[in-house]
C-alpha cells in the first residue's frame, strides 16, 4: 500500500479537472453523475495492487452500512459512512470498505474531521448553507442594549419611557456615529442597569462615563455640527434626566443644561421644520426649559407668536397620538409662566403696580381660560373612553375614597400637567387681584379643586418610581390648598417619590421647603444662590 499526497477534491472531480464543491459524503459533481463520492483526501490516497480507490461497484453491506454506486472499474466498495466521535469529543471518524477485483487484500480509507464543520448524510448542492451571522457594529451593538433596555421595564417605575416617547426613537440616531449621543446613552444604558442591581444608589450612576458623556456634550456644544443638532439636543436633554433621577448632587447643572437646549433648539429659528425626534425632544424637556427661565427672571423665547404658530402647526400635522397632541399644545400655551413669575416679582416689590397687575391679567386670563377648556373637553372625552378612570383607593381610603387610573404614563402626565399648571396660573391671578382689589373666589376653589385631582394621582404614579420625578412639582403646588391632613399625606408622599435620591433635592421635604419652592415658581419670593437653609426656613428665598 502507498501513500500519496493528494488534492481536496475527490477522485471522479480530479480526473475530469473540475472544481468540487466539497458538500461531503457525496459532492454535486458525483450525486448528478451517480458516482460514490470518495469524499475529501486531505491526507493522502492510498493505491492498492496497482488500484486507486475510484468509483466501486456496488455490494451488499453490514447492519451498518448503507447502499453504494457502482463505477465499471471492477472495484466495489461498501458505502457506509458511520460517524463516530472520539473519547475526547473532538474528532469524528468517517470510514469506508473497499475490495479490490484485482486481489484478495481491502483496505479503509480513514477521514478525520473537527465536529465544528457538520456534514450531513442527505445534503446536496441544492441545499444553501447556513448564512453567516452578520457582525454588528459599536453603534448597532449599543442600540440593541438601549432598546433591551427600553423593553425590559415596561409598567414598571424603571421604565424609561417615563422620560417621555422621545427616547424610543433616539436608537435609531445612534448610526449617525455622534460621540455625543454614544456617550451618553452608554452613560444611560449602564447606570439604568446598575439601578436594576442590588446596589445602593449612591452607586447608580457611573461616574467614568458620566464624565465622558459630559466632555463630548461640552465638546459638541462649542462647534455643533448642523447634521448633529438633533443628536446633541437628546443628548442634553438624557443627560440632564438622569443628572436629575440617579444623581441630584449634579444636578447643579441644571442650569446650564435648560440654557444649552434653549440656545440649540431656538439656533434653526421658529420654521426650521421639526422631524418627530426634534418635536417630540422639545416638549419632553420643555418643563426644565421653563423651569430655568423662571430662576432667571426671564421671558421665554418660545413665547413670541412665530414660534407659537410654527409649534402647532408641526403638532397639527404629526401623526403622534390625542394624548402626546394635547400635551404638547398644552405646554405651548404654558409658555407664559415665566413671564407671569416676573410681573409677580414685579407686584411683590411695588403692591401699588397697577399697570404690571393689569398686564398680568391681561396674560394670564385667556391661558385660565384654556385650561378650563381642555378640562371640559379633552378629560371629559377620555374619562368617557376609559383613559382615565376613577378607581377604589386601598392606600388612603379614609382621605380618598377614589383614585384615578390612566391607560398609560403619557394620558397621567397630561392629567397631572394641566392640574399643575391650572394652580399656577390661578396662584398668579390671585396676586394680580391682590393689588386690583378684584374678589375672585372662584380662584380659590379651582386651586383646591385641581390640587384634589394631583392627590387622586398619587396611587397610580407611585407605581412609576423611581423615574416619575416630575410628578414631585405637582405634589409640592398642592400642599398650599391641603388642610393639615392632606398636608401630612403631601409631606408623606414627597418623601415617598423621592426616597432614593441621594442627596434628596432640597435636604428635607417640610412647610418652610415645600412652600419656598411653590413660591418661588410663582414669582412671591426671590431665588437666591445660596446653600443655607436658613434662606427657605425663614421665608427668604428659594435657594437655586
């Protein structure tokens, strides 16, 4: 017997010098000419008295074998082909018998194979191999965690759509290869994964990339790339949410993030044309742009006519849902509340002001006037439709027999929302009336009326911890129409929506800080920049 080194293919292709497709135990070439394959010679071929092992003729086989072809060469072989793995595992046997007709001797041809290149008995070239997996980027790699992430949560208080519908659709920016975007939403990814953990949250937020993703915003901010304008505003605005749900020590910066998005979303101007990220990105911060405005004692930019009419003729012709519509139309005819903080700043230091009361009316009135509409309305239609529904309460059934259910976060948000801002607006009338000597009860009873109706929320938005923070400003509006019962339960719920942030926001939630931020907000007492309590326990300010 001698042993010589052989080509890859089998013998039937080598002799007509063509390609073989190696799909063993029998290639294409051989299954279309019913030749028995001689399968893959990596080794060597062996020649048996003068004989190579071409085609055999068939011959019955053992209990073991399996039938074979027959070439006119005289020389059969038994076609079993039995796989048999190694002790080890690692190592597969093929096997065949061949008998010469030219002598008395056989011999086994042996093929050693790696189980990792499967053959099959019956495949064919007809049948396609298996495709690859295709190798996914950084970028497409970070947008699967995202979305497992967004996922993972649903109905809970971790669900990161608490955050507002923009944040689905950020995955689908991540292809844009923004530093700033990657940045943060590894910063997202982590420590939302970190809060799912037995850990302390103290622990939650990762600092490492907290700085990263603040550096490449910093970066990004300085010399923003018109085609990443988007990308750097839902960076911001993630950045400035988790600031606020995981870490309140920085959110000091809170600040400069309501300035930084003021400055990138008002660069392209009223008609720059909105695609559903950059609307749904605005409205899902617009609270914290307003927020800052009023700390500042400025007007707010969105409040001029132009960008009115270009926000709701972009919220006119989306095709985002009833709630998310009447939301953002909400928020646009809300944009007034800085302006109505300042005139009250402006009566609190000259109650003589006529002129500025006046004003005041003149701006807060036809908002009021909204508001009741959209109560009369939008909550009619929805509370008639089972959006919102009032429900047994099991947690404070002595002080509220009923609570309120919502269909989902965006319907409550709403609810709660046009509650707030109804106390604000009403809260800034009072004062106006105050100096004009105006009697308007009414005021007073619509206050308490929308206060009930945030009180009613609680059940429901406990349930969204930890990331229904904002919910928190409407508690702390109610508390000034409560009596000392439904105070006790503000007080007791405030703590409650806030349990795990580390440090809490104003240290502790009692009368004297509840009622210097409400104040505040409604322009009755300064802000000031100070970290002594002193400023909010003797009534001289809210520290900011």
């Amino acid at each position: 017997m001698v042993g010589i080194p052989k080509s890859n293919r089998c013998t039937f292709c080598k002799l007509r010098k063509t390609k073989c497709d190696e799909n063993w135990p029998t290639c294409g070439a051989c299954t279309r000419a019913g030749k028995v394959c001689s399968g893959a010679r990596n080794n060597f071929k062996f020649v048996v008295n003068g004989c190579h092992n071409e085609a055999p003729t068939p011959k019955s086989s053992d209990s073991d074998d399996a039938s074979v072809s027959s070439s006119g060469d005289g020389s059969r072989a038994h076609g079993p082909v039995s796989r048999r793995a190694s002790p080890g595992g690692t190592i597969i046997v093929d096997m065949k018998e061949y008998t010469t007709a030219s002598g008395t001797g056989t011999f086994h041809r042996m093929r050693l194979t790696r189980p990792h290149r499967p053959r099959h008995l019956n495949c064919s070239r007809s049948t396609p191999s298996p495709s690859p997996s295709p190798v996914m980027s950084p970028s497409e790699l970070l947008s699967a965690r995202f979305v497992a992430c967004l996922e993972a949560a649903k109905g809970t208080g971790n669900d990161l759509l608490i955050w507002g519908p923009s944040i689905k659709l950020v995955p689908q920016r991540l292809g844009s290869e923004s530093p700033v975007l990657r940045h943060t939403v590894e910063l997202v990814v982590t420590t939302w994964s970190n809060s799912q953990r037995e850990l302390s949250p103290e622990t939650w937020l990762d600092l490492r990339l907290y700085t990263q993703a603040l550096g490449s915003l910093q970066k990004a901010l300085k010399e923003p790339e018109q085609s990443y304008v988007t990308d750097i505003i839902a960076a911001q605005a993630m950045l400035q949410k988790v600031e606020l749900a995981y870490d309140f020590e920085r959110g000091t910066n809170e600040e400069r993030h309501a300035q930084g998005l003021i400055a990138m979303i008002s660069r392209g101007g009223p008609w720059q044309g909105f695609n559903d990220l950059g609307l749904q990105l605005t409205f899902d911060i617009y609270y914290n742009m307003l927020q800052g405005d009023v700390r500042l004692g400025r007007d707010s930019v969105f409040m001029h006519h132009e960008w009115a009419m270009a926000f709701k003729q972009a919220i006119d012709s989306s095709t985002l849902r009833p709630a998310l519509k009447a939301m953002y139309r909400l928020w646009v005819e809300v944009t007034v509340w800085p302006t109505l903080a300042r005139l009250v700043r402006m009566l609190c230091q000259d109650r003589s002001d006529t002129m500025t009361a006046a004003e005041l009316v003149l701006r807060a009135t036809p908002v009021l006037d909204y508001l009741e509409n959209e109560n009369e309305t939008t909550f009619s239609s929805m509370m008639k439709s089972g959006d919102i529904v009032e429900v047994e309460n099991l947690l404070d059934p002595d002080l509220f027999p009923t609570c309120y259910q919502f269909r989902d976060i965006d319907t409550a948000k709403l609810f709660y929302t046009h509650a707030l801002f109804s106390i604000i607006i009403a809260r800034t009338l009072q004062e106006a009336n105050t100096v004009l000597e105006h009697y308007a009860p009414n005021l007073m009873k619509r206050c308490r009326e929308y206060s009930r109706r945030i009180w009613m929320s609680y059940p429901y938005m406990r349930t969204q911890r930890p990331l229904a923070i904002e919910y928190t400003a409407a508690l702390a509006f109610a508390y000034e129409s409560a009596n000392e019962e439904e105070r006790e339960f503000c007080v007791r719920s405030l703590e409650d929506m806030e349990y795990f942030r580390r440090p809490p926001p104003i240290g502790r939630w009692i009368e004297a800080t509840i009622m210097a931020n409400v104040k505040g907000y409604t322009g009755r007492v300064p802000f000031i920049k100070s970290q002594d309590v002193t400023v909010e326990l003797c009534g001289l300010g809210c520290r900011c």
